[in-house]
C-alpha cells in the first residue's frame, strides 16, 4: 500500500448498535438453526456499526466501481468481547486500496477493540471463474458437531441486510448478481459469519469468544441451506466450516476464546 492509497480518521458514533437489532439477530440466527437464542453478545454485531451516520462515508467505500462487483474475501473482530458499541463510543478508521483490493478498518479508541473488513472489486470473468473447495474429513477431523441450517430465503437475506445497513445488491437483486456472474442472488459473508459463531456458541457454550477471523471461499446461494461443522477445539481456537449440501465451502471461520 502507498501513503496515497490510505485514509485515516477519526468520529463519534452517533447511534451505535442497539440492544433491538442485537436481540433481532439472536432470533434470525435461532431460526435458522433451530435452537434457543443464545443470551450472549455476539461478536458479530459490530457489523451493524456500518448503519452509524456517523460512518456514511466508510460504507460508500463498500460500493463498487462501474463495471466490477464487491465481493467480501475476509472478516476479522478482534478483543471485542467485552466492548459496549453505543452512541459517544470513539472510533478510528482506516481504509487502504491497491487496486481492486481494499482493507477499512474501524477500532474502538483506547482498547484493541477492532472490525477489520477486506473486500475485492471483481469483473464478473473472474467470478465465473471462482472454484469452490470441498470440505474433507482430514479437515475436520475428530469430534466435530454439525448443524443444519434452514434455508437462507429471500426473507432471511433481507432481515439480515436490513440489521446490518448492508447495501451490496448482489444479496437482493437477481439481476445484479446475474449479471456478476453468480447464479443468483448470494448470502453477505456476514451473515455465514454470525451462524458459525451461533453454532460454535451452541456446542461451546461456556468459554467467552474473543476473536473471530472469516475467510469467504465461495458464494452461498439464495434459497439452499449451509451446514455448520463446528470442529473440537484445540486450546483457545476452534475452526468453523459453513459449507453447502456438496461440501463446498463457503466460509472458515477461525474462533479464539479467553477467560
């Protein structure tokens, strides 16, 4: 990256996260997967920092230029466990480009508190040519626990995308995502990301998740379910697949939990 391919600023949220739209989610993801709501935070409501007035001009850089389509390739929360997201809350942020790559960061100011989201700006050839892998047993190893999702409809999509201010057309218009070279409209990796760590918490309840690190793989598809292999964990991490009926992977999601 070069100095002028970075900004930095520095805002006041106006709004924050709040305890309806954390709760509206809770119950999103327990539909989906068919058990109770869990009680806990979720790491992931940070996401719905980007309705924030307050981060207008982060989300615009979300939007693709002409011709090109955004496709999320990486999510990281890190040390957000025990952070309120409120109106006053102090934030940095910070976005980097190096063509079609792009890296926004937003940190609570004062704490290690950060949401780092990575996205690239693809031409529709490039996505036709995207391959999935497959999950295999060697990957998980022993001791996993699946979950099964119910179908990601239009109307799962669109509550999501609704919580979490999320613009990208390519979750709500066929035509768009079409035309980007998707078979229809696709899942937001946010979305995959808030069900593995729904799922890791449901088998895991107990310990308190500190970090989470996505890597989107492959789109999940409007109107097909994902499942969920939650592998045993090993120290303070766990890995978690969302993959499709076929195995393919859509996303690993690295989960780091502390005291």
């Amino acid at each position: 990256m070069t100095k002028a391919d970075t900004t930095r600023a520095k805002t006041t949220l106006q709004a924050g996260v709040s305890k309806a739209d954390v709760d509206a989610l809770q119950v999103l993801l327990s539909e989906l997967l068919n058990h109770p709501a869990s009680t806990s935070l979720l790491i992931v409501r940070a996401a719905f920092l980007l309705g924030d007035p307050a981060l207008m001009d982060l989300r615009h850089r979300f939007i693709a230029p002409n011709g090109t389509y955004a496709v999320q390739e990486t999510q990281r929360f890190t040390a957000l466990a025990d952070h309120a997201l409120t109106t006053g809350t102090q934030v940095g942020l910070s976005s980097e480009s190096d063509g079609p790559v792009a890296r926004h960061t937003c940190q609570l100011l004062g704490t290690d508190a950060t949401m780092e989201t990575r996205v690239r700006f693809l031409m529709p050839d490039t996505i036709r040519a995207l391959a999935a892998p497959k999950l295999h047993p060697r990957m998980v190893g022993e001791g996993a626990q699946t979950l099964l999702s119910a179908s990601l409809t239009a109307t799962v999509i669109a509550r999501y995308t609704a919580l979490a201010h999320d613009p990208n057309p390519l979750h709500s218009n066929p035509e768009v995502a079409q035309a980007a070279g998707f078979g229809d409209v696709i899942a937001p990796g946010m979305l995959l990301c808030a069900l593995a760590e729904a799922g890791f918490r449901h088998i895991s309840p107990g310990p308190k998740i500190q970090d989470l690190r996505a890597r989107f793989l492959s789109p999940a598809l409007v109107n097909a379910p994902v499942q969920v292999v939650v592998t045993a964990q090993a120290g303070a991490k766990s890995r978690v697949f969302v993959v499709s009926d076929a195995q393919d992977i859509h996303a690993i999601v690295d989960v780091f939990v502390g005291g």
